[in-house]
C-alpha cells in the first residue's frame, strides 16, 4: 500500500463516532443496556448527514478522515453478512460507510476505517465470540469480519 498521500496529506481528522459517543452526556442513555444503545445508534446512522459531513471536513481543510466503525459495542454502521451470520442484528440497514466514502470522494478526501473488535460491552458478542475462554475463536471472528469490511470497501 502506498502511503505516500497519507505524509502529503499534512492534516486529517479523527472521528470517533460509537454507541457511546452518540449521548456521551446523557447517563441514563449511557448506562443504558445493550439494546437500548443499538437502537438509539441505528437511529442515529440513519438519520446522519453525509454531504454536511463532507463539506465541513471540508472546509476545515482535511485530507482525511479516520473514522471509527465500531468500538465497545459490537455494532457496525452498514450491513455485513459475515457479521450477521455471527451474531445477528448488530449491523445497520443503511451502507454510512459507503455514502460517506462517495461523498468525501467528491473533495479528494479518503477515508480510513478504524475497527476494534473487542465490544466489551455487547454481551451477546462476548458469548459467541468466545472473547474471555477462546481467544483463538475471537481473533478467527474478528479476523473474517475485518477481511469481509475490507473486501467490501477495497477502493
């Protein structure tokens, strides 16, 4: 992979952008279980604003954007198979990723995709991943979920 752009670039935001960042001053959203977070969060992607997104990162003059497409909850801003087939529900209908590369796109802005799969606090991803008693069971799960996220947004 070239990285060439990525040094000429100079300057790019960070967005952390989760279940968790959506009400990060709303306790009670914050304690809030599992369910609760995911549905709040699908309600969120659906309802975020791609081209002013894009247009503001914009003007703030980046060339890149990081954007974190899941953290702490097991939980990912478009539809992946290879995640559903894991664990189901925990992808959102609407492809962000993908409006968000197109649009950025329109500005010569790339965007970098940042995956953790712990989601210590997905209950429900801890079981079947086996996080705590496999750890080889977890890395082959996270393994295909990342190999199918990059497959899928290879350009």
């Amino acid at each position: 992979m070239k990285t060439d752009w990525f040094y000429q670039s100079k300057f790019g935001l960070f967005v952390h952008w989760t279940t968790f960042t959506l009400y990060k001053d709303d306790k009670e959203v914050m304690s809030a279980d599992f369910n609760k977070r995911l549905s709040l969060y699908k309600e969120a992607v659906d309802n975020f604003p791609v081209k002013e997104f894009a247009k503001r990162i914009n003007s703030f003059g980046a060339r890149f954007v990081i954007f974190v497409t899941s953290h702490a909850d097991m939980v990912l801003p478009f539809p992946l198979k290879e995640l559903d087939e894991i664990i189901p529900n925990c992808t959102c209908k609407r492809d962000l990723v993908r409006e968000l590369i197109d649009e950025l796109k329109k500005y010569n802005i790339k965007l970098i995709l940042y995956f953790n799969g712990d989601g210590f606090n997905n209950p429900e991803w801890q079981k079947v991943s086996k996080w705590y008693e496999d750890p080889k069971q977890h890395a082959e799960y996270c393994y295909k979920i990342t190999k199918a996220i990059s497959d899928r947004y290879k350009d």
